[in-house]
C-alpha cells in the first residue's frame, strides 16, 4: 500500500524491538510531520550511538569509554562483583543506589531453545576476572526467568570449589504490588523467601 | 544514569509516539547490539523519508509524487470523494478495496482544547476542489471519536446547500469483535443503526 520511501522508513521502524506494523506506521508518520531537525537529531543520535558505543572490556557493559566509568572508579569496591545479564541490567541496578561494588555483563543468558550456551556468554572472561582473588563475592543477578535462572545455576556449579561467598537476588513479591494479582511462582517464592519478623 | 550518545539515543527515540522511556532503551540497546548495516539502513531509511515525502497538491496526502498514484488514476471515479483526517486514513481504506473513488486529507480534525480549528485543516483547499462540480458525493470518513464527529458535522454544515451527497461512515460493533467488550457508546450506535434483515 504505501511506496517508496514511506514503505522503507515503515519497514525499517518494524524491525526494531516491541514495534509492530501499527506503531510503525505511527512513528512514520510523526517523523514526516516532524521538524526537519528533530528528525536529523533522531537518525544522527543512531548513527553516533553506533559509532561512539564499545563495550567496556572489564565488565563488558555498553559504553563510550573502555574501560568505563563504573570499573575505574576508584570508590567502588572491587571485592563485590554482581553478574547480570544485559548493560541495561547494570543501569537498573545502579538506579537502586543499593550496590557499590563492580558489575560483570554476561551478554546473554543460557537458553538451549535459542542455541546460546556457556561459551556464547562471557563466562570465561569471568573467571579470568576471578583470578588474582581480589573478589571475595559474587552476587548472581540474573533474571528470575528460566534462562536467567539456569545461567545463576551454571555459574554457581562453576564457582562452588572456589573461595567465594556466592548469592542470588532474592524473588517475591514486587514492592507496591497487589498480592492477589501475582502469578502463583512469584507468590510460591515469595512463601518459601519469608522472613521472621520482630 | 545512562551517559553520551546512548543517553542522546534514548532520549531521541522516546520522544516518538508511542514510544516510552523502557521501550526506547529496549530499542536503543537493540540497535547497539545489531549489524551496523541495518542500523545505517534504519538512519537513511529516516533521512530519505523526511527528503523524499512530500503531500500531493491534490487529495493532500503524504507521497512521494506530486500529484499521487490516487490523483492520477484514471480508473479511479473522480466524482466521489472521501475526506479523511490523515494519510494514514487513506492507506486504511485502500486496504478494505470498497473505495474506488479519491480523497480528501485535511491533515487533521477540528480540536478546540488541541487549538486546531477548520482554518488549520485543509478545508480551503477541499471547497476548491468542489467548485468545478465534478464531484456529486462526498463520504466523511473522519475518525469515529470526538475531534472526528465535530469535524464531521462542521462539513455536513458546510456543504449542505451544495447539491451533493453527504455521508458519514457507519458506526457499530467491530467485525470479530464480542458483544460483552464493547463499550456502551459503540454498543448504542450499534442499535441506532441497526439493519432490518430479510
């Protein structure tokens, strides 16, 4: 139906994550009602982002400077070392203001059904991280979902002979939650996770 | 939380309808993460839309040829017109292959809380194309909400001593939809305008 350029900016648009044609057509749109330099902006933010991003070869988190802020940041503590999943993850985590120790991003999660295992996640570069021992905790920061679960139990398993205090997140109840509209893991967990009070 | 160009890049893409703060970081890291040229083909797909896309003197609607494929057809009955309120309307309609005729875009509806009223909808330009008395029916395809009926009813007013034929699409329950889920004013359309059968 649409031609041209319309139909290539719309194709394009659909590919990204959590756009469907609908919204697709939608974001076309506004971009061709849009100020020539808000839209400029947007297609040169992509470009630089593209450009100017590299991942931090320490942690492995997405960013502008290797290594980035976080692992040369001489007030963090370098004996704590919390693994997740993704660079996003890492943000989350940071927002929490709960964590002052370094990060590891694993790039991915074990997920037979994707074909991606150990050797496709930067777990070799973990234990290389491990190495000289100035890392006494690992905090297993994955997501509580199959694939984030399976790679906490895989890395625990590797970690288990070593010298380590290991953990994982604890799961329950979300915080301002509503206890009657949590799926019924969540609530199990959150049973088998309770603390005695008082 | 996020620095430099991903920092640029969320903030750019949030900006898009639709397109909230978790979505365009969702998207950002996707485009950090994919082959660097699909990321190009997105940035250029952007640019050249915006260069490319201009609205047909005609019907108004966003193309790249001025006047449109729809203008110039001359398959098309030049003597019914529907007047929708953007591009996107018309695309809509092509796809239900009930039109045959051309159409009107008047980039928008009338709005009073939105400041837009009809001398910022190409209402000019509509009366203009009435002139030569080529066109005998007029369908008023404008959306089925507020903003589209008072557009609607500000035209019905307009071109009531004009010998044409004035419609308005029918309202009613959607096709594949459930009774229960529809809202009630959706539901009494569905009465006012109910068919007698056999």
């Amino acid at each position: 139906m649409y031609e041209g350029a319309i139909a290539d900016l719309i194709e394009a648009l659909g590919r990204l994550p959590g756009v469907g044609p609908k919204s697709a057509q939608r974001i076309a749109f506004h971009l061709l009602d849009a100020e020539p330099a808000e839209v400029q902006q947007l297609a040169r933010s992509i470009t630089e982002a593209k450009e100017r991003v590299r991942f931090c070869g320490e942690c492995g988190r997405a960013t502008e400077n290797d290594p980035c802020s976080i692992c040369t940041d001489v007030r963090r503590d370098p004996s704590v070392l919390c693994v997740v999943e993704e660079s996003r993850d890492v943000i989350a985590i940071e927002r929490t203001r709960e964590f002052r120790g370094r990060y590891h991003v694993l790039g991915g999660a074990i997920s037979p059904i994707d074909g991606i295992g150990p050797n496709d996640l930067r777990v070799t570069e973990l234990m290389q991280r491990l190495a000289d021992g100035v890392v006494v905790e690992i905090i297993l920061a994955t997501d509580p979902n199959l694939e984030g679960e399976a790679t906490a139990s895989y890395l625990a398993r590797m970690l288990k002979d070593m010298d380590l205090s290991v953990s994982r997140l604890a799961s329950g109840l979300p915080v301002g939650g509503d206890l009657e509209f949590a799926d019924e893991v969540t609530l199990g967990r959150a049973f088998a996770g309770r603390r005695t009070l008082g």
